[in-house]
C-alpha cells in the first residue's frame, strides 16, 4: 500500500513543482539543467523506494506511475480546463516582428534565446528576419519566418 | 480577434481550444490563463521559499527550533529532537545523577514498536519486557550517568514518549514525525 502512496506522492508533487518552476526549465538541456535533472531522479528514486528493493515494489510504483500518467491523460481530454492548467498554452513572444519584452521578461526567456531557436529551427540571421517566435508547450520557442508559410 | 475554433474542427465538428488571429498567426494562447498561471507561480515560488526557510530554522526536521531539551524531578536532563522525518536517524540523549544502584531506564513497548532503534551507548547490560514496558538497565557512574538512543521512526504524525527512570522520576515528551 506504502508504495502506491509514494508513487502517488511524488508524481503529483513533481507535477506541481515543475509547473511552478516553468516551461523553460523544462526544455533547456544545458549542463546545469542536465545535472539538476540527474539530482531530482536521484531523489525522487529514493522517497519512492525507500528500503524495499524488491522486484515487486519496483513493478508496483511502475504501474502507479505509467497509472497516473494514463489517469491523467484520461482526465486532461474530459476537462480542457485540466489540460490548460497542467499542459499550458503557448504564448507569443514576438508579434508580427515586434519583440513583447514583458511577456519574455515573465518567462525568463532573453533575445538570444529566440535568436538561437530561430538560427536553429529556421537558419534565420537576426531578428528583423522573424516574424512570430512562440513559446511553446513544452518550453522550446517556435519561429516564423517573415514571408514565409 | 477571436474565431470559436478553427475552421478543420468546425467542419469535422469537433471541439478544442479557442484559436486567436494574430496577423496570418492562427494561436490558441488563451493570454487570461498565463496571467494567472504567472500569478500561480509567484505564489508557488514564495512558497517554496518559506518551506526551505522552514527546512533551515528545524521547523521541518532537525535544525535550531526542533532541538530541545526537557528537565524532570530527580535531575532527570533530555535533549531531543521535537520535529524529525519517516525514517530518518534521530536520538533520545538523556543524562542522569549519579548514583551507586544500576540505571533503569523504562519506555512503553509501544515506542519501541514505532521505531527502528539503531544503537544504545553505552550498551545495556541486561534488557527486560514486562508488560507494556521495555525497560534496559545501564551500570551507573558516581558522577552522573548518559544514554544514548538513536533510533529511527516508523510511520508519522504526532507521537507521545515517557521516559522512566527508577529513583529518579518520569520525563513525558512529544515528537512530531514528517512523513
């Protein structure tokens, strides 16, 4: 019973936490983000574990885990308010080639960044080039192309 | 500007997000959530704040406010933790008058069935179970006498301890366990 508590515990703190903490947060591979990463899977294996190694305790927070996943799936496609609040929605950082400093100020995101996902995603050179950069979902900025389709 | 949906969903009548015209963008930013998700946030970032200045000062585990001490009749002297977590190592540490008999230090069974007890120093000379007390007996220095109980706790919430010593008097405290 303890397992499936903690399993439970830990996935929905987790969820939590990193809503709170930001898409960017998510998205971003650089080594510091990589390295807190490495440090919470650590964590979060030893609250969920705690002392009991056994093959069954593993395979039981494994059902819990992939059980909330699906559970919450199922929720997020009855409730769209459920998947806003969990999944978000993307957010325009650029309109029509106008930076929208406020809004990028909100999310921590700078120029350089959307200059490197539009040199990235779109070979682009400089910013007069972009028409809409989009901040999405999953924390990458999408970019579109002055002229472009 | 604002369209109910997009033209694909209406056609196939199909439900889904809002989508907004921006120029030639056709989004469904939905801009009332991220004000309120950004408010959300700074909520949740102020929280996060306090509970690690919580963690600091010992309101969440060990740190300055969970240590403390207790004092009973007989010169009976406890330090202990108030505040400790599931599982995590803590310790009774209580100090005694000297004297010429044996110590007898007694606790309710019930404690012992809460706990995992890691290591007792000094180590008891003789152990017994009567009742619904563990009591262990520790040869006694002239001077005065120390135990030392480390042990670590099973299960959470709020649980009541009374130490006994023979001679010497009864010292009652409470812990609270952080799940």
């Amino acid at each position: 019973m303890e397992s499936v508590i903690r399993g439970v515990a830990v996935y929905i703190f987790l969820l939590i936490i990193f809503r709170v903490a930001g898409k960017r947060t998510l998205s971003q591979t650089t080594t510091f983000d990589l390295v807190l990463l490495l440090i919470i899977s650590e964590t979060t294996q030893q609250a969920m574990v705690d002392d009991d190694h056994s093959v069954t305790n593993g395979a039981l927070l494994i059902i819990t885990l992939v059980g909330m996943t699906i559970l919450l799936s199922v929720l997020k496609q009855r409730f769209p308010k459920l998947d806003l609040a969990l999944e978000g929605a993307p957010l325009i950082l650029v309109d029509r080639g106008k930076l929208l400093r406020d809004r990028m100020n909100k999310c921590r995101v700078d120029e350089s960044e959307i200059l490197t996902a539009a040199r990235m995603t779109q070979g682009l050179a400089a910013m007069d080039e972009i028409e809409y950069a989009i901040l999405e979902r999953n924390g990458d900025i999408s970019i579109i192309p002055k002229g472009g389709k | 500007m604002t369209s109910p949906h997009c033209k694909v969903c209406m056609e196939q009548g199909l439900g889904g997000p809002e989508m907004e015209k921006h120029g030639r963008l056709e989004i469904d930013e939905n801009f009332d959530h991220h004000v309120r998700a950004w408010r959300v946030k700074r909520v949740g970032w102020a929280v996060m704040l306090l509970l690690m200045a919580g963690a600091l000062a010992g309101f969440l585990g060990p740190g300055p406010y969970s240590r403390t001490t207790a004092r009973g009749p007989g010169g009976l002297h406890l330090e202990y933790e108030r505040i400790s977590r599931y599982n995590a190592p803590t310790h009774l540490h209580l100090r005694v008058p000297g004297g010429k008999e044996d110590l007898e230090l007694s606790v309710p069974a019930e404690f012992i069935k809460q706990i995992d007890l890691e290591r007792i120093d000094p180590e008891p000379k003789e152990m017994r179970l009567s009742g619904d007390k563990h009591t262990w007996i520790f040869p006694r220095q002239e001077s005065s006498s120390e135990v030392m109980i480390n042990y670590r706790p099973h299960g959470f919430g709020k649980k009541k301890i009374r130490l006994e010593v023979k001679d010497a008097g009864a010292l009652e405290i409470q812990q609270f366990f952080m799940p």
